[in-house]
C-alpha cells in the first residue's frame, strides 16, 4: 500500500493559501523566490542520488523483500551503514516491516486483525475517538474528520487493546501508529506495532504504556545517570536548577520523537530505532543536549525548560545530529545502569511488602 503523501509535483499544483511539503504536512508557502532555481537545481540533485540509492536497495532486499534475510546475514554491516545514511522513502513501510519482525508476525496470523477490528470492542473507544484529532493534526491525511486516516488510526488503536488488555490504549501510542500508517497499510501497521510492544527483535517497550509507566522510569533513570556521566558540567547545571529528565525527555522514549520533532528527523531515527533499537533514543537525547551545551548551561529554570523543548533548527539537521548521536558510545552502561535500576527498585518493592506484612502482623 502506498503512503498517504503527496509528491513534491502534487503539492506544489494545491492552490489554497497554504501548501503541502513533500510528506504531506501543511506548511507556509515561501515568500521567497530569489532563490528558487538553486533549490530546483538542489532538488534535481537530490533525487538523482535517491534513485541511485533505491537501485541499490532493491537489489539488497530483492523483491518483497524476499532477499532480506539472506543479504542481513552476508553483509549486516552493509546492512546497518545504510540504514543509518537513511531507507530510501519509497520502500521504508516495506523496510521497516522487515527489520521489525512484523511481516513475519502479519503471515502467522492472518484473519487476525480483522476479527479484532470488527468483532471486539474495545473499553477505550471514547478516549481513542478524543485522542485521534490530536495525532498529527497539520497532516493532509489525518485531517479531515471521519476521513480514511482517522478511520485507519481509530481501527489500529482500538485493535490493540483488545489484542492485549493488559496494556490497552495510552495515549502516546497515537503517534506511533499515525507514523506507520503514513507508510503501510492498517493491518501492517498493528503488526508493527505488536511487534515493538511484544519484542519480535528487540526487547519488549509495552512498559511503556503499562500503569505507572515502568519503562519510561527505568529510561529516565538510565538516561538523567547518562547525562551526568557525559555531560557532567550540564548535568550539574540540571541539578542546580532542579531539571531532571521527566520534565523534557519523557516525550522522546513514550513516541520516540515522533511527537513534536521534524519529520525527517523523526523518520531518521526510527530507521535505526527499528534496526538497532532504542539506544538510539537515547544517543539522540544526548546528542542534543551536547550540541547545545554551552547555550544551556548558562539558563536559568523557565528559559531551560523553554529551551529542552524548542532546540534551534540546527541542531534538528539529521546530517549533523545523527552523526554525533551515532558517536556516543552507550551500550554496556546502558545495561549496567538498567541494572542498577532493577536492584534499586527490587529493594523498593522488597521494603514495602515487608512494611505491610509487619502491619499486618500488627493488626
């Protein structure tokens, strides 16, 4: 299934007031033309390169993907170079299925979605139905009321809670499913997302959305001990001002930066995300705060607040970003710190049941 986007061609022929950029978000026309022959003639570059890349793309996945798994064994270094320069936008919804595990789950199950669509209920319907409008609101898809894409989000959301009601609905899942359904179809979609909150390739994320959020806790913890271990000149400045990470960053692992970042940064990061997990949540966070360093430490408490959540325009450039994200070095901390967290929380936990026994006993 094609993506809901118009081309750069469609969206400049819109004759309202206001204009589509290439992945179909409305944006303000440019009140300049002086220098539209350098952006055509950039432009024209640009997809020579993309058509070059496609060739040889499609020669490493084959047709349908069919060649995936063969060519990941031979050469996952090839595998992983490219992924991280960027998956050609014509074939990420293909590409992303295959390097999440969910097109596997999708022919395992098949039937499945549809019976959960349209014979289950599912009890957060009224709170999906109010979230949806919310869910990329500026995209042409998402915004007519009852459209398709609405249509399409509601199905997904209310498919998953009745696929695991354990879990349910929270609401940053909207962002999640908007972002695949801008790529694949509906059925494709909910696998995907399956196989992020189950773990298909990498560990399970449903702690994302469970109650109390545990997961973003644990990434929290991991991730404000990470930015004192490598920016600890901010993070002193952190705790001083008494910032710390669920203030700013709660945001980036609940949607992974698919709510309030550029598009195509968000797109960047989960081609990797999919690929190599959610390290690269945290090596972007990092990167970030590193790139504007020496802007934030001299802010005061509301300024910095301001700052955590409106970063410059530069350092949103994924060419800049991702390479000095892709730098950080994180992966064994990572697991030592997840550590950490689970004996400090299993001593949480082993305290208050003893609290409550000698309650009890008291009782």
């Amino acid at each position: 299934m094609e993506k809901k986007r118009l081309d750069d061609h469609e969206a400049a022929t819109i004759s309202s007031p206001r204009s589509l950029d290439r992945f179909g978000f409305l944006v303000r026309p440019d009140a300049s033309t002086s220098d539209g022959l350098v952006k055509s003639r950039s432009a024209q570059f640009e997809r020579i390169r993309e058509d070059r890349r496609v060739r040889k793309w499609r020669k490493m996945i084959g047709v349908g993907g069919s060649d995936w798994k063969h060519y990941l064994r031979k050469k996952p270094h090839v595998v992983k170079r490219r992924i991280r320069k960027g998956i050609p936008d014509c074939l990420r919804g293909l590409v992303w299925q295959l390097i999440s595990g969910s097109r596997d789950l999708l022919l395992m199950n098949p039937g499945v979605y549809e019976q959960l669509v349209i014979y289950e209920t599912s009890a957060s319907e009224l709170d999906i139905i109010r979230d949806i409008s919310r869910t990329f609101p500026s995209h042409v898809f998402f915004q007519q009321r009852h459209g398709p894409g609405q249509r399409s989000l509601y199905n997904v959301l209310k498919a998953y809670p009745v696929f695991d009601r354990d879990v349910g609905y929270v609401q940053g899942m909207g962002f999640l499913a908007g972002l695949l359904l801008l790529y694949m179809s509906e059925e494709d979609a909910f696998w995907l997302l399956v196989a992020l909150l189950k773990g298909a390739v990498h560990a399970p994320m449903e702690g994302l959305y469970l109650t109390g959020l545990p997961l973003v806790q644990q990434y929290l913890f991991q991730f404000e001990h990470l930015v004192q271990e490598h920016l600890p000149k901010l993070g002193e400045h952190f705790a001083q001002e008494m910032i710390n990470p669920s203030m700013y960053a709660s945001q980036w692992f609940i949607t992974v930066f698919s709510y309030s970042f550029p598009f195509h940064l968000a797109l960047r990061i989960w081609d990797v995300f999919l690929f190599e997990g959610v390290k690269i949540v945290f090596k972007v966070g990092l990167a970030l705060l590193k790139y504007c360093h020496d802007d934030l430490v001299k802010l005061p408490f509301e300024k910095l607040i301001h700052a955590l959540k409106n970063f410059p325009q530069d350092a949103m450039n994924p060419d800049i970003l991702l390479p000095l994200a892709y730098s950080i070095k994180i992966s064994r901390r990572l697991e030592e710190l997840r550590q950490e967290y689970e004996k400090k929380n299993g001593k949480i936990t082993q305290s208050r049941e003893l609290t409550e026994e000698q309650t009890v006993q008291r009782l």
